[in-house]
C-alpha cells in the first residue's frame, strides 16, 4: 500500500463516524455498547469507564526475522523461499531500507519509550522456526526487560514441504522450538489483565479455532469487564477475501490458492469447524468486547462489526507496530 493510500485510510478511520457497522447473523437488534475508540496512523485508544487507569501496550506482527545458521542447514529445503522474502524491506512512512531485525529493535524502543506495560507479538514473528532467529527474539525481549505475551503465526512453525498436517506441524515445532516465546503460558490461549482490562490471545495460525479455544473465550466474557481479543488471522468481516481466513463462509479446500506456493496441507473440503463459526459470532455478539486486533495480511484495515472494531496492522517486517492507549471515561 502506498502511504498516500494508507494516510486516506487511517485519517477514515480517525474519523469513525460513518464507518459502516456490519452485522452477524445471531446478533441481537440492539446491543448495548459501552465506551469508543479512536484510530489515528498506527495510535490506537480505547476508551471505556471500566478502565482503571490510563496505559499503554503495543502489538507487534509479522516481522518475519529470517536469522539462521548452521543448525538450520539440515532444513534449508524447507526454509529456503521464506529465508529469502524479507531480507530488505522499506520502512512503510519513509520508503527508506531497513530489515526485520531493526524493525523489532525499533518497536521495542518505542514501546520502552512510551513506558508499555505489554508487549503482545502476534504471529509470523520469524518466517519459520529458525532457532537462531527464535534466540534473537527471546534475547531482545529479555534485554527490552518489557512483559509480553507472544502466539504464532501460520509461518513462525511452518517449514514449506514438511510432511504432515498443519495441526501436527504447529504442535511439533511449538514444542521443539517456540517453547522459550511463551514462558511457560499455554500456547493456544493467553489471559492477561491490566487495569480493568481483559487481554485475551488466541492462536489462530492454522486458521481454526478449537472447541476448547470456544470454551475458553466464553468462560472469559462471563465479566463485566472491557475484553480485548488479539489473534494473528484476522477474523471475517463482509465484503473481505478468504485470506481473512477464520470465519470466512467461503473458507475452504476449493478457495485454497496458496496450498502449492506455501508447500502446506489444503484447507478442508469440509471448511470450517462449527467451533471456529461459534467463536466468531461469540466474538461480535458480545457486549463486553472492545475490539480485535490482528495481522497476517500486511496491510492497514479497520471494519467494524455490530459496533466492534477490528483493527489490523501493517507488517512490522517494514517497520510498524501499533500503539495502544487505553483511557477511562467519566
């Protein structure tokens, strides 16, 4: 995307008004919303009389680190398109170079810079589970000395040409390899709370959603509290292509393009799961959510659902993250 074509975007998404508000099948006529946001380039503020306090976070995407070394040889026939799809990247404003690795580095300083009290990483921080690279995150997170939470992407486990399903490729690189990212959280759902807020992420990276993920997200709406969700596929919204992927209608084995460039399993014949439709009406029925955050896409958006936002960032890959201010309301 073009920064003139971004800046027309995000000055829309300033605005708020006239945004048009989609709807889900199974929603109520009239659900009672309470607070707002705002949307302005990447500063992003919510605001609710529920929020404790006023701070900040920040959500980095799709940096796409592609380090490796010798350790990583064995699998340079896997590894070998992502190794080379990042290396040199223009930062989104200024069209000036720059790479994953300064991109990650400058998020943190800004997220130090403006006192963050979380850092989220949401998906395809490395291109694949390189250990060199999976070091370099672990180690820039350690000496940022900032709290985060990280979930994976559909490239941070994926070697391209591995046999094997997408599920059994998430879980086994999960556990050889991206372990360190998640100390000790659980890898499929992530629960944090600061100042009245409720942070939940989830990973979505094989575009579905489990029962237990569903389950988990309705345990977590029985609150009174503001709920912000945060996964790394973008969750359906009207009139958006099947790359949004979770919840998509269309969504399956006969819309599936990428299947032979990425060397991965097919999507399913079937489509989704009913759990992964489930999730997506819950998410856009709820009155306690205040907005979905994502990436995966590389690009800029913003929809709005029954009165939700959802707001999807530019791949940090080129420099971008997105700041978050949270700020109560009388």
């Amino acid at each position: 995307m073009k920064r003139r074509d971004l800046l027309q975007l995000l000055t829309a998404a300033g605005l708020g008004a006239g945004l048009p508000a989609w709807s889900v099948p199974g929603a109520p006529e009239k659900t009672k919303r309470t607070g707002s946001f705002s949307l302005d380039g990447t500063r992003l503020k919510f605001f609710h009389p529920k929020i404790k306090k006023e701070f900040k976070t920040v959500m980095i995407a799709d940096t796409h680190l592609f380090r490796d070394d010798e350790r990583g040889l064995p699998f340079q026939t896997y590894s070998a398109r992502m190794a080379k799809a990042y290396n040199q990247t223009n930062h989104y404003l200024t069209g000036e170079p720059t790479n994953p690795e300064k991109s990650l580095v400058a998020s943190l300083e800004l997220a130090a810079k403006n006192k963050a009290e979380l850092v989220t990483l949401i998906g395809d921080i490395v291109s694949f589970p390189s250990e060199a690279a999976i070091e370099f995150v672990v180690e820039k997170m350690r000496s940022a000395g900032l709290p985060y939470l990280y979930t994976a992407g559909n490239h941070d486990w994926h070697y391209e040409g591995m046999q094997g399903s997408m599920a059994d490729l998430r879980n086994d690189w999960i556990q050889k390899r991206l372990l360190p990212l998640y100390q000790q959280n659980d890898p499929m759902m992530q629960v944090t709370e600061l100042h009245g807020v409720r942070i939940l992420v989830f990973d979505n990276s094989n575009y579905q959603i489990s029962a237990t993920q569903l389950q988990f997200l309705q345990q977590q709406l029985q609150t009174s509290q503001p709920v912000l969700v945060m996964l790394h596929i973008p969750l359906y919204a009207p009139g958006r292509s099947v790359g949004y992927g979770c919840g998509h209608p269309q969504w399956g084995a006969k819309a599936d393009r990428n299947f032979d460039l990425e060397r991965r399993e097919r999507w399913p014949e079937s489509g989704h799961t009913v759990a992964t439709m489930e999730f997506h009406r819950t998410v856009f029925t709820s009155p306690a959510i205040i907005g979905v955050l994502a990436g995966h896409i590389h690009r800029p958006s913003l929809d709005i659902i029954n009165g939700i936002p959802q707001v999807v960032t530019e791949a940090n890959a080129v420099g971008a993250c997105l700041e978050i201010e949270f700020i109560p309301t009388a």
